[in-house]
C-alpha cells in the first residue's frame, strides 16, 4: 500500500504553488489533512519507475505541447469561472490537463518521479483525479447558474517541477458571486508548457 509519508509528500506538491507579478499573492495555508489512498489500489514497488511509465503510457497517443487551456494565467481563470457559472463540462474538461499531458509532459518533469520519491504514475494520476472530482463536485453545487466575475487572483510558486514546466498551487481567486465579491480557492495547481496553461487538478477548499 501506498505509504503515509508519500501520501503526505502528494499532498504538499497538490497544494504548493506559483504567483504572477500582475495579480496579488495568496498567503500560504499549511493542509488541514492529507487525502487518503485509494481504496484497494496497491503499488507494485519491484518494478522500476522506467518500467511504471511505460506501461503508464501504452495506448496514449505521445505529445509535445499543451492542447488547449489559455495563453496566461488570467484568461485560463476566467474562463474556469465563465464554465463554472454556466455548468459547462466540457470547457471545465478541456482547461484540465489530459492523460497523454500528465504522462508525456507533467509527470518526468515532477519531483515525485525520481529519487528520492518514486511515486509511480498511476498511483500520482489516481490521487489528483480523485482529489479533482470531488473538487468539481463542490465548484457545481455552489456557484453553478450564479453570475460569476473575474477580480483578480494570485498564486505561489512550485519547485515541485523542472523546466520547461511551470507551476503554480495555493492560488485564491477573487471574484464576484451575483455582485460580491469574494476570495476563495476554486482549484489546485496551474501549469504552463510552451507558453500554454492549463490545471492540473480542481481540487478545493470549498
């Protein structure tokens, strides 16, 4: 099984983060709790990580670039806040990051795929999805067919990642729900590759 020092190592690199110079940045917020293992899923730690990649990957069509997201930070947030108040899961879906994305270009390039960590893909890919539906779950059921606005937001940086990858966590969002405004956190991290953003996870504290 997946052990409680990796799960609390995940947890810190879902919610660690960037900040853009043109938006304010969010104060840092320690986790109240760290997200539990999947039920029953269970971490062949005989085999390499080379070897979890692979198999990881079979059927995945290979890329080289984000497909698409938004070209910065603000415009990828407000379209996120434009899908949210709409209900559209679609837009929501095509502002995530993909499969093929995470296992092309996201997870070589995170610290949790080399020493001294080692989490394998699936069991990385299995904790932020889970952690993003729930997270999606929540964003619907309070502000779906409210009229949402775009104030501001700022993040915090990531060292979690190696270039060419850029990310940012820990972002709170200001926005007007219905004519107030509010500042919340509405998703996990936000990742930039060749001058294209997208989320990793909208996992939140709602």
């Amino acid at each position: 099984m997946i052990d409680t020092r990796t799960l609390m190592l995940l947890s810190a690199a879902l919610l660690v983060g960037a900040c853009t110079t043109a938006d304010r940045p969010a104060a840092a917020k320690a986790p109240d709790a760290f997200p539990a293992a999947p039920a029953g899923y269970i971490v062949d730690s005989i085999l390499p990580i080379e070897e979890h990649l692979r198999r990881f990957r079979t059927g995945l069509t290979q890329v080289d670039s984000l497909q698409g997201g938004a070209d910065s930070e603000r415009e990828l947030v407000k379209a996120f806040l434009a899908a949210v108040s709409t209900q559209d899961s679609i837009t929501l879906s095509h502002l995530l990051l993909s499969r093929e994305e995470f296992a092309w270009l996201y997870y070589p390039a995170h610290a949790y795929g080399r020493p001294p960590y080692e989490l394998d893909p699936g069991s990385f890919w299995t904790l932020i999805r889970g952690n993003s539906g729930k997270g999606v779950t929540r964003l619907l059921r309070e502000y779906a067919g409210h009229r949402l606005g775009y104030v501001m937001h700022g993040c915090n940086p990531s060292d979690a990642v190696e270039a060419p990858v850029r990310e940012w966590n820990q972002c709170e969002v200001g926005l007007t729900r219905d004519g107030r405004r509010s500042a919340k956190r509405m998703f996990g991290s936000i990742v930039a590759i060749g001058g294209r953003y997208k989320f990793v996870s909208y996992a939140n504290d709602l």
